[in-house]
C-alpha cells in the first residue's frame, strides 16, 4: 500500500517504485514493497535529523543573540548577576547537569571557579577558593599549555597520565567532561566546562565552537568590569588620601598578605624603614587584649563586604599605649571576593583620654543624681498624694489610701473595679486612672450601663450593621470600637443585663467581639474601667452576675469610702462647692457660719458628695452675703447616723505592707519582690518600712 504525507505520495517513494519492476511472482512483490518502505522509513530519519539539528541552531542562536543582548550598557556591578543567569539558560538549553566558568591566576599555579550553575541534586564543587593546579596537573597542561580542549563521554576511557584529575573529578560526581579553553589575550585566562553527572553523555563536535563563543561573551564583560573596577580604586584611593589629609594610608593584599604603609604610619607603628610588612607583623603591635577582636573585624569586613571601623590600643617601645582609630573598605575582583582591604590610621590618644576624663565625671554626677533621686523620692510621691488627683478633693487618712492605690494600678493595664457608694466619685477616680496611664493620650468613653435601654444595649456596647434590626438604618461603630487604643468606664456594670455579660466576659479575655448583625470578629485594645454601687457577690449568689466575670472584673478593686467615713474633707469640700456656685451666681462669701459647718458635719451624706454638692447650691441662692448659711435643716433619716472613721492611712498602709511582705518572704527586690507587687522603688519601700517602723521578725 502506498504512504501518503497529508494526502499525497512522497516523491522519493513514488521513484524507487517506478525503478524496480514489480516482479511477476508474490513473493518478488512483497520483497520489493518491503524495500521501497525501509529505503522511505530511513530518507523520513534523516529528513527528521536534518530538521531538529536546524531547529537547534535556529533555537541556539536566538538565546546566544538574546544573552548578548544582555551585557549591552549593563553596569558593571550587575555583570556577575547576568553572567550567573545567563549560565543557567546554557544549563537548560544543552540539557547538562553543571556549567561552570574557571580563571588562571596570576601565578599560573592554580586557578578558580568563579562562577557556576548546576541542576538539583548535583554535588556542589569548591566556587571562589583557589584550587592548586596539583588537583587537576593533567587537564592543567591540556587546556592551559597546549591550550587543547578536553573531552571524555567515560570517566574510566581517561589516559594513566589522568589517574589524579579522575579522582578529583570522581569527587565532584563527574561522568562525562567537556572543557574549552578561551583565549582573548595570548596566554588563556578562562575555561568554559559542562559536567555530566547523572549518566554518560557523548559530546558532538558542534557543541565545542558554541561553547567557545559563549565563554568569549562571559570573559569579554569579565574584561570591562575588571578594567572599570580598576580604574574605580585608584580613583577611591586618591580620594580616600585627599580624604584622610593628616592621617596614614594603608593596604592589605588578600592574597599574598602584604601590608603597605604611608610614612607616616610607618612612624606611628614603629616600623622600620624599608622593612617589609605583613599583616601578621602589624597585629603584633596591637595590645594582646585587643588583638582577637581586631582579627574577628577585619575577617567579618572580608567576608561580608561592609566597611571596617575599629578603635583599639597598641604598644609603644617605651611600654606606653598609644589608641588607634582604623576605617577601611574591602575591594573586590573580578569574582566578587575582595582582593585588599584599605583604608586610614589615626592616633586618637588625646581623645580617648578627654573620653575618659568625661566618662568618670559622668560616673560621678549619675551617682550623685541617683543619691538624691533616692532621698527624694518619698517627698515626690507625698506631694503628689497631697495635691489630689484629677480634681479629687480631700486630704483625709481613707482618701490618701485610695488614692495611693489609684497611683500603684494606673500604669499598667490591669482592668479596675471601683465599688463605692452612689456620688462618692467613682466617675472621677476611673478618669485620674486614665489620666496617670500610658493611653492618657487616647480616648476614654464612658457608658453609664444603668441609663442605657436593654434593647440597645448591645448595640451601644458593641457597634451594629445597616439593617442589623427594625431601624438599624446605618452602620454604627460600637463604644469599644471608639475606644480602641485607649479606655472605656463601664459605669454600673452591675446593671448589664446577663445575656451580654458572656459577651463583655469575651471582650475583656481575648479583645475581640462581633457587631450586632455582622459574623465578622473585630479586634481591639481597650483597658476596661468598671464600677458598681452595688454588692456584686450578692448578685452573683443571686444568679444576676456572672461568676467568671465578676473574678474577671476583680483583677484590682478600688473602694472608695463614703462621705460619712471621711468626715474631714467635708470643710474643704464645702468651700469648694461655694466658690463654684457663688461664681456663678456673681456672689461673694467670706466665711461660712459655724453652725452650717457643725451641721454638715454631722449629717450622714447617704447621698454622699453628690448630695453636699447640691446641698451647697441651694445653700448659694438662698444665703444672704457675706457668710454662708445654711437655712434648710439637714434630717437624719433612720439607719442614717454616721458611721465610725476608719483606721488612719499610715495604719492602713503599715498593714497592706505588712501583708505584701509576709506574701513575699520579706522579698525587697527584684521580680515578685514587694516593691514591685506595691508599685515602688525599693528605696521608697525600705524609705517608708523605716518610717513606719516595720522590721523583719
């Protein structure tokens, strides 16, 4: 049967059909079919050849034009990036398991990889460390002397004269090698190698000059940044001298360790004239105590390429040190790895002494300073007590403990119950609290939970989507949305109904909540402030609070004390209340009756500071100038006589320490010592256990 290529016969076949004769036996016919189709069967090969090594070429000399292309006006500083990607293009094209790029040293001794690419899971070889030509003498000779390339498909087919290069190249997985030498110069500088790693490979003789031309591109943009590089550092030297007018230039050759000097720090270090110089040789002049660390420095400067700036001692004949401030810069070749290091030497003894000088006068003053901070700081932290807190009125013995209090739990974010009675000012501690804290400078928002509808609560607390319920017709940001970042002062906590108590319970352990009508969590730091005038443990037995929220809540409770219980501020807070009011009234009292006084003092104040302040306001419209006088009379109601004062703030205080240190094994310092759990220096406590006169048993 004929073969047909999209539908017609191939010329080739329909020929050597035409010149054999069918013969007139079957048998002839099938032999003449059957060699008509192996004549056709191998004219398709070699077409077939013919067309993939065309593609080849077609294909290799667009990446050879689209590497070239790469190294046009590219800066010098990214021709090691190009050449690496552009080694790995090579890698893919030519299907190898390693490409890599060598350079002859200058002592024609040894030489390096600089640069080279490898597919996975092929062992790395040595890139960047002079390899001497004793590892590898007979490819040495090939490639470098009779500038031969070097090629083997076996490993084992290598001549005996190869018995070191092949165990070397054993070592770095090598199966099949191909190298080529490249010469831009007279003598060769440069080797291009493919390595085969994963099995045997035999190289076509058309792979030798595409090697070839792409190791001249390589080496050609190696040349201008050598060239470039070159010219760069003799311009940073001149400057690096213009620079360093008065001090001493110096440089240190990677390679072959020599250390080259201005006179002048030929003087500075004793060197002697002409004397040859190493590195070794300068660092016996440093001070053995700063010798490792010198060494570390200019290591790590070599390593990663960062400028070097060191201060250190050396020693003088004569037994006297002299300091040494260096500032160097490490520069590189063509491989990137830095071929010397310079900088400048400068003598900063004066300096260091003045240094010196000051640093022991600093010393002093910091001592003094800390001895009087010492003395001092019980005064600062009495006054402090005595000038009140954010409008808080009174210098009585319970309100000094409350708020030294106050002052122990404001700068921290711990969560604060106040308990107290209705109008005894829980509104205004919770404020000193925020004002003394680090958010002093955020919002504080208030939400008084008794005057807020049940039905809204929620909402109100924790902010609501449009359409979130009948009404709902725009978004709204919740109260702790508003304070994030800074306080929110839940007023009346005990009034929050118990179904939002799981939610504030949520808010208060991990910061975040849902609005009402949205599943989205949102996230806030909010320090939470409550206060209640109820008996919470009795609502909790009640089963009207939650438990857990009300140990939650307890983290640090302030009580505050009734008016009644600090009978004392109540001169002072009358006074105040009459300059508040007569100043509005445009009135004038000069005193106020002894009597009124005897019987403010004497009223029970179940309405507490409130009710005085209302109590004074009335007192403003209706008493004639200049003295104040009340003209109602104050009734006691039943179970409204006055209770007893309660114990003085120095005893109050004598005890709360007293505990503290019992609880802490009379631990002064440190973590969970008491000064820290009380909130005070430990000057201040060891200050204040003398003054009360507490010692250890």
């Amino acid at each position: 049967m004929p073969n047909f290529r999209h539908g017609s016969l191939y010329p080739r076949a329909a020929m050597l059909c035409r010149e054999r004769p069918q013969s007139a036996e079957p048998g002839g016919r099938v032999r003449t079919l059957t060699d008509t189709g192996e004549r056709l069967n191998s004219e398709i090969a070699r077409r077939k050849r013919a067309e993939r090594t065309l593609r080849d070429r077609l294909l290799f000399e667009e990446m050879l034009s689209v590497i070239s292309a790469g190294f046009i006006n590219l800066s010098f500083e990214r021709i090691d990036e190009e050449i690496h990607h552009a080694m790995k293009k090579v890698l893919n094209f030519f299907k190898v398991d390693r490409f890599a790029l060598l350079e002859t040293l200058p002592d024609r001794k040894s030489w390096m990889i600089t640069h080279c690419v490898s597919g996975t899971d092929v062992p790395s070889v040595p890139v960047g460390e002079n390899l001497p030509v004793s590892l590898h003498p007979w490819a040495y000779e090939k490639l470098i002397q009779k500038r031969e390339v070097l090629s083997f498909s076996k490993i084992d087919d290598l001549p005996a004269e190869a018995d070191v290069d092949k165990e070397n190249w054993i070592v770095w997985g090598i199966r099949s090698n191909l190298n080529i030498p490249i010469r831009i110069g007279k003598p060769v500088d440069h080797i291009v190698a493919i390595n085969s790693v994963k099995y045997e490979r035999v190289w076509p003789d058309e792979l030798i000059p595409r090697l070839r031309l792409l190791g001249e591109i390589f080496v050609n943009a190696l040349e201008r940044s050598r060239a470039w590089k070159a010219l760069q550092e003799s311009e940073e030297r001149l400057n690096l001298a213009t620079v360093a007018a008065g001090a001493g230039l110096w440089i240190l050759d990677t390679n072959t360790g020599q250390f080259w000097v201005t006179q002048m720090l030929r003087k500075l270090f004793n060197f002697l004239p002409g004397e040859e110089l190493s590195f070794e040789r300068y660092e016996k002049t440093i001070h053995p105590d700063d010798r490792k660390g010198v060494r570390e420095l200019v290591q790590r400067s070599l390593k990663t390429q960062n400028d070097l700036t060191i201060e250190y001692r050396i020693l003088k004949p004569d037994g006297n040190v002299c300091w040494i401030m260096t500032r160097g810069r490490p520069y590189g070749g063509a491989t990137g790895i830095p071929l010397r290091l310079m900088g400048i030497c400068m003598d900063i003894t004066e300096r260091k002494e003045m240094e010196n000088e000051l640093r022991k006068q600093l010393a002093e003053i910091n001592k003094l300073k800390l001895q009087l901070e010492k003395e001092n700081i019980y005064l600062r932290n009495e006054i402090k007590t005595e000038r009140g807190f954010g409008g808080i009125i009174g210098h009585s013995d319970t309100l000094r403990y409350v708020l030294f209090r106050v002052q122990q739990v404001a700068p921290t974010d711990a969560t604060v119950l106040i308990l107290g009675e209705t109008g005894v000012g829980k509104g205004m501690v919770a404020h000193a609290i925020h004002e003394m804290s680090a958010r002093k400078d955020k919002t504080m928002v208030t939400v008084n939970c008794a005057a807020l509808p049940s039905n809204l609560i929620e909402s109100e607390l924790f902010g609501r989507e449009k359409g979130a319920f009948t009404g709902a017709y725009a978004r709204q940001a919740g109260r702790f949305e508003v304070a994030d970042g800074g306080t929110i002062f839940l007023d009346e906590i005990g009034e929050l109904p118990l179904e939002l108590q799981t939610k504030l319970l949520r808010v208060l352990q991990d910061g975040e909540f849902e609005r009402l009508g949205s599943p989205r969590t949102v996230k806030v730091d909010v320090r939470v402030i409550a206060s209640t005038s109820r008996d919470l443990k009795v609502e909790m037995h009640n089963g009207r609070f939650r438990e857990d929220l009300y140990y939650r809540l307890n983290t640090f409770p302030v009580t505050l004390p009734p008016l009644r219980m600090r009978v004392e501020d109540i001169p002072e807070l009358a006074r105040h209340f009459i300059d508040k009011y007569s100043r509005k009234l445009n009135k004038q009292f000069e005193s106020l009756s002894k009597d009124t006084m005897q019987m403010l003092q004497a009223y029970a104040w179940p309405g507490n500071v409130r009710e005085l302040e209302h109590v004074i306001e009335r007192g403003v419209i209706t008493s004639p100038e200049p003295v104040f006088q009340l003209v109602e009379q104050l009734e006691q109601g039943p179970g409204m006589e006055a209770d007893k004062p309660i114990k003085g703030f120095e005893t109050m205080a004598r005890e709360h320490i007293l505990q503290v240190l019992h609880k802490t094994g009379w631990k002064i310092e440190g973590k969970g010592g008491a000064a820290a759990i009380l909130g005070l220096n430990p000057s201040t406590l060891r200050f204040r256990l003398k003054k009360l006169g507490i010692k250890r048993p």
